[in-house]
C-alpha cells in the first residue's frame, strides 16, 4: 500500500517518472468523481446544480456594514423599522414590476418608498445586490464600489433598512438585497438635493469576485478545490522532478513537460470553480 501511494505520488523510475494521479486516464478519473460528486451532493441539498442557497440576513449585513464604519472611524448605523418597510416595498415592487435598478420602469424614484414607509430624513441612499449567497459577499461587492461604499462609510447616516427578498425576475430565479440608507429629522422635512443613490451594475474586480467566491462555495465545492489542488501540486512536482531525470531513460524531455501542463489545467478548473459561486450584480 505503502508503495502504490509513493508511486501515485512522486516521480520515480518506477512509474517513469510520471506518478499515476497525474496520468491521463488517472486524471479524468479524479474529475469525473469530484466533479460528479459534488453535483450528487447540490442536488440532494438544494435541487441545484450550484447548490447554494442565498445565506443573507439584514442582522448579518448590519454586522457587516458597522464593521466596516468602525475601521473608518464613524459611529455605527441602527436598524430603522420604517427603513426596512421602505426596503421591502421597493423589493415588491422590482418583483411585481420585473425590473432591476433603482429607478422603476414607470420613473419612479427609490424616494418614493421612504413616504410610503413614512420616513422623513434630510438625506438618503440606497444600494441594491443581486444573486451573492452571503453578507460578506454583498458587502465585499459594495466595498468594491466606490458609489456603493460611500453609502455604507457616509458620515451624516445614522439609520439603515434592509430588505432581502427571493421569486423569480425576469425569468430566472433571483434574491435581491436593497439596502436604504438615511438621516432622521423632524417630520416632512426632506432635502432632495442631497439624496445619494448607488450606481447601478458596478463592475467588480477580478479579486472580489475570487473573494466572494471562496465566500460562498459549498462543502462540496471546497472538497473538488482540495482535491484539485492536491493534483496540481502532484503535477507541479514532477514538472520540476524533470531535470533529474536520468539521460539514459529513452523519452524525449519535451514528454516530461506534461506536468507544467496539467498543472495550468488544475489551476484554471479551480479559479473556474471559485468566479462560478462568485456572481451577483450591484
């Protein structure tokens, strides 16, 4: 047993300097079964092929935002009861109406749903999420934002509100998060001119969207990441065991360059695997 795992392992005369997890049919053996095992796993949770249900809570994205207002310095935000109605009228109403943004199809404003809620401020913001699977992923892709960061680091706001909803919009399965952020004042006191709201479908960088990813992966997904991790450094070390390879061996030495090969195959399938749970729009 012992020497069938040192031979599947590392590179040795014994297995022409090739181990056997990094051989061809070795290789898409250990595919299919990560990869089939962690569709068998989704799907038994959740129905999906992903298989990750939205983890997303208003208590977890107010831990979230304060974290980031202490590291800057400014006082925490407090949870407002007519915030989180304004919120969840302005999720029904993307849903009811299917659209995605911050201003309705009708032109309605998001201002719209803090009179509704009956909640006067002297300013106000709103960012809006779509599709990320935790609290941290939403806060990671706002922070990422610098429309959408300055809501969560604006000085003057001292209230937020959050919504999180889940139907279908536009024909495809959703969760959206809509934040609204505010300063109370004296009732029917509202400034227009100095309402701030989040640019809609910023663009993420490649990093957040790796880290929202490794955020957000199943159990599943993380056993295929260690495994395939494992397969590229098995490859890695006998792409460098190459050069110690005896001259009297009968194989050209471009042979041997394989290793270097499904090392890059290994490293794209993870970084594949992780941009995959790392979606959503702002």
């Amino acid at each position: 047993m012992h020497r069938h795992i040192l031979l599947a392992i590392f590179p040795h005369q014994a297995n022409d300097y090739q181990p056997h997890l990094v051989r061809r049919y070795a290789l898409l053996a250990v595919l299919v079964l990560v990869v089939g095992a962690q569709f068998l796993y989704n799907f038994s949770q959740t129905g999906s092929v992903l298989g990750e249900k939205a983890n997303v809570s208003s208590e977890a994205l107010l831990v979230e935002a304060n974290k980031e207002r202490q590291a800057n310095g400014l006082t925490e935000l407090r949870i407002s009861e007519k915030l989180s109605h304004a919120a969840e009228l302005k999720a029904d109403d993307m849903f009811e109406k299917q659209y995605w943004g911050h201003t309705a199809p009708d032109g309605t404003e998001p201002w719209r749903w803090l009179a509704e809620a009956d909640y006067s401020y002297t300013r106000a913001g709103e960012n809006l999420a779509k599709n990320f699977y935790t609290a941290e992923a939403v806060n990671a892709a706002w922070m990422d934002s610098p429309e959408h960061r300055k809501n969560i680091l604006e000085p003057d706001y001292t209230e937020v509100g959050f919504a999180v909803a889940s139907d279908t919009l536009e024909g495809e399965a959703a969760t959206i998060v809509v934040a609204l952020y505010g300063r109370p004042t004296s009732a029917g006191a509202v400034s227009p001119e100095a309402l701030v709201a989040s640019a809609q479908n910023g663009s993420l960088s490649l990093l957040t969207r790796i880290g929202i990813g490794l955020q957000s992966v199943t159990p599943a997904a993380l056993g295929s990441i260690a495994v395939l991790t494992l397969l590229m450094m098995i490859a890695f070390a006998a792409h460098l065991y190459r050069d110690y390879i005896p001259e009297s061996i009968n194989h050209p030495r471009h042979r041997h360059n394989h290793g270097a090969i499904k090392m890059s195959l290994m490293f794209t399938l993870i970084v594949a695997m992780i941009l995959l749970y790392g979606g959503g729009q702002i």
